[in-house]
C-alpha cells in the first residue's frame, strides 16, 4: 500500500467541489503522517477515545471530523477541537453539542445523518424526524451548533442501482432541506466502494479510508 500515491490518485480524480475526508480509523499516526505531508489535513475517525489520542500527538492544523456514531457523554471529550461531526441524529444529542460547546466558547459544525440504507442497524432520522428537529423552537436556541449539511450511507450491497437509489433519496431530502435552511451546503456520502456513484449523485463530501490506508484487520 503507497498511503501518499494513493491519497493524491483519489484526490486528483475528484471533482473540485468535492472534499475528501480520510479515515484513518485503526490506523497508526505513522499512516496519518504521510497522509499530512502530502498536504491533506482532513482526516476522520468513528471512535472518540482514538480520535481524541491521535489529536494529542499530531499537528494541530489537522480538522477532525467526528464520522461515528457519537454517544452524549463523550461530546465533552471532543468539544474544544473537533471541526465537523457528521454523525447527529437527535435534538438530545444537539443539545449536548451545543452545551459543550458553549463551555469552550465556540460554535461546532454538523451534520444530520439521514438513514437511507435497507439495513436498520444503521443509525440516521428519517425526513420526518429532520424536518421535526430543524423546525422546533428548542433547535432555534442552540447558538452553539451549526447545521452544515447532511450525511448519509449506503446499504453495504454489490447492487450498484440500489446504491444509486438511496444516495438520490438523500440528495432529494437534501435539496428539499435546504429549502427550510438555505445555508446548508455539505452533502457527505461514498466511502471506498461507492464514492464514485455518490459523486455522481450529488456527493460534495466523501470519506475514504481502505481505499487510502488499506484494508482494516478489525470489520469497522
Ligand atoms: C469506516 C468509515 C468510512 C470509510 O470506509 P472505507 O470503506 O474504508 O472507505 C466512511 N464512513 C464511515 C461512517 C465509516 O465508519
């Protein structure tokens, strides 16, 4: 595996509204560090307690996106140095967000994950839950927490069409949320296996990390 020739193939390949986020969950600060001296500073980890020791040793320019599923307790550990979480399905796990940071005097990027996958072991709101959310009085209150976007993924399936289907479905709650709140602008779906398709429909965040790190020996 060339960590670096592959990050720049990927990144040289993608269209320019499109930002990559590497994952580098599993992966040793040693990966991290030929990914950063290419010049990438994005990098995405789904558990915080690794998230929170690859920041402690690695340089402070790098933005860490938060891509798990996040569990409110642990908001407070990430709160003064994440920069985008992208997991958010809850106005509970809103409040913690926006409580948290408040504490470090700062307003945290997020994004409302959407579930649009067959499979229901994958956390997301459906539109209705959304719309219920970024409608409420109590959302209205949070000053801390900015809604950036958008996040979704995909059924784990080799049948292309049905990917296609459900990143079109996310693209369409997508362009209908964006009535009610016109700031939004990130869309983050495609991970190795379908960022090409995601792309195509509509993608302007993808997270790839096999296809940068190789394949990880744990399945997460
Ligand atoms: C692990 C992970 C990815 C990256 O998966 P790859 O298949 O290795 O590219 C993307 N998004 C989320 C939420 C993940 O947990």
């Amino acid at each position: 595996m060339d960590i670096k020739e592959n990050l720049i193939d990927i990144k040289n390949s993608l269209p320019p509204e499109v930002c990559l986020v590497a994952v580098t969950k599993t992966k040793p600060v040693e990966d991290i560090m030929l990914a950063f001296d290419t010049g990438h500073r994005i990098f995405g980890e789904n558990k915080v307690q690794e998230m929170v020791g690859k920041w402690e040793v690695l340089p402070k320019d790098i933005e860490w996106h938060m891509i798990g599923h996040l569990q409110r307790n642990k908001v407070k550990y990430l709160a003064g140095f994440v920069s985008l979480i992208h997991g958010v399905d809850s106005l509970r796990l809103l409040k913690e967000i926006n409580k948290q940071a408040l504490k470090n005097g700062r307003v945290i990027d997020c994004l409302l994950q959407i579930h649009i996958a067959e499979e229901d072991s994958k956390f997301g709101l459906n539109e209705n839950e959304l719309q219920e959310i970024i409608t409420s009085t109590a959302f209205k209150g949070l000053k801390n927490v900015r809604i950036n976007g958008l996040m979704g993924m995909a059924t784990f399936t080799d049948d292309n069409e049905q990917i296609r289907k459900e990143f079109r479905l996310l693209k369409t709650i997508f362009d209908d949320i964006k009535i009610l709140m016109p700031s939004i602008s990130v869309l983050s779906m495609g991970m190795s296996s379908d960022y090409k398709i995601a792309i195509e429909e509509g993608s302007t965040m993808i997270r790839i990390g096999s296809s940068i790190f190789g394949t990880r020996n744990n399945n997460v």
